[in-house]
C-alpha cells in the first residue's frame, strides 16, 4: 500500500502518522529546509505560524470538543502538543519550537515513512498509491498550475495576518499586570491604557503605514483580521474586541483600566509573548512605533513583527467530498486549510481523516465516516455541502445539527451538544 503527501504542515505531518502506522509505505515531500515560504522560519515540520495556541480545551467549547475527539482518535499531533503545553489558562498553547521537533522526531524515526525534501510542482499519482496534497495556505506558486488544471475551477484567496512577540524581560512590569480574566489563572500579562492613552493609540494605529499588498487586498478572513483594520470600523471596535477590560483589574490601582492588551506565552520558558489580538501588516517600523505607545510595552523589544501573507483554498463544496476527496478523482484527498477547514486543530483533524480513508482506500475497506454530531463529521459536512460562497470554517457549534430540547443556559447546551458529539464518535471508532 503506497501513500503521496505533498506537504508536512499539520495535516500533513498527521495523514502521514496515521497511514504509516496502518502500514501504508508513505512518502512524504516537504520542501523545508531546502525552500521557505515568506511565513516560515523554522526548519522542522508542523510549523505554527499565527499563533502557538491551539484554543480552548474546556470540552464545552467547539475547540475543546474537536480535540478530545481527536485524542480519542489517537491523534499524534494532539498527543504531541499536550507534552509540551504551556500554561495558558483554559487554552492548549504550546512551546511552538519544541512541539515542531517533536513532530519532526516522531516522524523522521517511523519505518513506513520516507521523507523527500524538494518542492512539488506537478501532480500525478500511480494506480497503486494514494495522493493527499496538504500543501496549505501557502501553496508554492509553483504548484498552483497543477493544481487549477486538476481541479478545473479558479482558486479562492483571503490574506491571513501574524501577531508579533515580544522578550518577557523587555514589558515594564509597574505598568503591566499579571492575571488572568475574572481573576482565573495568572497566565497572561495585561497592558492597560487609561482613556487618552488608549485615544492616542488609536489615533496612530489607523493612521499609521502599512507594508504593500500586491493582490486581494480588500479580502482579510475575519477572524485573523489585522488589529489596524478591525480599528478602522470604529474607535471604540478593538475595545470591545482585543483590548476590551472586562474582568480585568490591577489591584495596585484603583481605576480600572480603559483597555487592555494581554500577552500570552510563546514558550514554556516565558521568556517570549505574543500580542493577543494583534494580527497586523503594518510596516515593521510601524508596529515598533505604534505599539510601543502602549506603556507596557514602551521599551518593547520585537523578536518577531507581524506579516501580513496569501492562503489559497479550494473551493471545496464543487470539488471534495464529504471524505475530503476529489470528487472526480477518488485517488486525491486534499487536507489541512488548503481544502477550506480554517484553524490548527481543524487541520490536524481533515489529516486525520484522510490518512485514514487512504489507507480504507487502497485495502478495499468501507471509508470510515464521522457522523455530523461530531465536530470532525460537522466540518467535513460543510466543507462538502453546497455553498455559493464558500469560506473557510472553524470548528463551532453552529455546524453542529440541533440537539433535542429547550436550552436557556448556553452553558448547558453545549455541554450536552459535547456529550452527543463523543457518544456519537464511538460508533465511528470501532471501525478506525
């Protein structure tokens, strides 16, 4: 049984897992170290990019439910992150170094997998393999021809925006605080404003210049919106987004902050923090000027500046199953964001399926399905469903089909909605 993966980003690196160890012969192409996209710096596979947290792990909440589906789909990557978390409150964030050689490791020393490191621009699969291109948002230009004369449709593209980090020992500290939300936790360090600093922060923020965008400029996916123009829409927008006070509080003062910014943990050290929030493509000069206005970060040291880069994704509804399979074409899965599921988990998750049904495939074996009560069946329903506009999709609850009964409390909803969803996985997994 021969398995193809072009690409060893998250979905990647997880369809490769999970055919290898259903002994397929994989062959995985990367083509880090020998080529970087503008995004990427690190050498290793599963490279996090926007951010090193992969969300919520209450498991009354869309994320938390995704994960523990995945774990109990024995989901290397997921395993993976949870050795190396960092705290982060409710969140599963991760030191991104570590987690990215971990991966690397794990999948460098599996027998059934073969790594070839070079840049794929030509499609083509034997009749006795499976090809799974999971070459993500930032598909190599060199690519995209292949791949539009495959698929027979135009491809769709939005702007994704990065958060910069900043050194824990550079944050002043008499101004900034640390605590969580409501008191909960001490995992993040909030950078308050009173009301004219936060005016004179705006102020600049809207007005300031950013780096030069060659295409799809008006096209910004909203939830990685960059913070300068989520700013734009209204003074008071980001205060009531990113920045919004509510349940924070500096018991050193005694007036409570007009907006805070927090900063959370890139690394287990915390030595490093990220600007929670702050998606940008302001210019790098920009971001240092503008952001240093907030006084916790006036003598901010910058290890990494924000970017502004194209993702590509199919337009999935008229080309992939509900298998994340080409329809006309049941030997090629796409996975991970490039087949229009949006976020880390949601990648790992799309892999996941395909290194399964890769596997069914080539063994003549049924293709295992997850019913759409689960959040891994939710997304592949939607990405498959008929849409005339078609855009990327994080796991929410909203995918998910109604659940029986009246709910007043949201809380409980979802929790039942989560209940549901695991019992229904169970008659998925017996056949994984």
């Amino acid at each position: 049984m021969k398995v193809k993966i072009f690409g060893a980003g998250l979905a990647g690196a997880e369809a490769a897992w999970q055919a290898a160890k259903r002994g397929a012969q994989v062959t995985l192409y990367e083509m880090k170290p020998r080529e970087f996209s503008p995004a990427h710096h690190n050498s290793n596979f599963a490279e996090l990019l926007c951010s090193n947290s992969l969300k919520s792990n209450d498991p009354n909440t869309a994320s938390g439910l995704l994960k523990n589906e995945l774990r109990a789909l024995d989901s290397m990557l997921i395993s993976v992150a949870d050795s190396c978390a960092v705290p982060a409150g409710s969140a599963l964030a991760v030191d991104r170094d570590i987690f990215a050689q971990k991966v690397t490791e794990k999948l460098k020393t599996q027998k059934n997998i073969k790594i070839i490191n070079e840049t794929v621009s030509k499609i083509s699969v034997d009749d006795d393999e499976i090809l799974i291109i999971a070459t993500g948002p930032l598909t190599h230009e060199s690519l995209l021809p292949s791949l539009q004369n495959l698929l027979g449709e135009q491809f769709l593209h939005f702007f994704d925006a990065v958060a910069p980090i900043v050194t824990a020992d550079s944050i002043d500290f008499d101004s900034a605080f640390i605590g969580g939300r409501y008191g909960k936790g001490d995992d993040y360090v909030n950078c308050p404003m009173n009301k004219a600093e936060f005016e004179l922060f705006w102020e600049e923020l809207v007005n300031a210049e950013t780096a030069q965008i060659k295409d799809f400029e008006n096209n910004v996916f909203e939830s990685c919106m960059p913070i300068e123009v989520m700013a734009k829409r209204g003074r008071d927008t980001i205060r009531f987004g990113p920045l919004k006070p509510v349940g924070l509080f500096d018991e050193r003062k005694s007036e409570r902050p007009y907006a805070v910014l927090q900063l959370r943990k890139e690394n287990e050290a915390g030595t490093i923090y990220n600007l929670v929030g702050f998606q940008t493509h302001l210019t790098f000069g920009e971001q240092k000027r503008v952001f240093s206005l907030i006084p916790a970060l006036k003598n901010a040291e910058f290890v990494r500046y924000g970017v502004m880069h194209k993702n590509t994704f199919i337009n999935a509804p008229k080309t992939l199953d509900k298998f994340f399979r080409l329809k006309n074409n049941p030997k090629i899965f796409f996975a991970g964001q490039i087949s229009g599921v949006e976020g880390y988990v949601e990648s790992i998750a799309s892999g996941l399926m395909c290194g399964i049904n890769a596997v069914n495939t080539l063994s003549a074996k049924p293709l295992t399905e997850f019913e759409n009560q689960t959040m891994i069946g939710a997304l592949a329903e939607y990405i498959s469903s008929p849409n005339s506009d078609f855009q990327p999709m994080n796991a929410n609850y909203g995918i998910l089909p109604p659940i029986a009964g009246k709910y007043k409390d949201k809380q409980l909803k979802r929790a039942a909605l989560s209940q549901r969803a695991m019992e229904s996985l169970k008659n998925s997994i017996k056949g994984v």
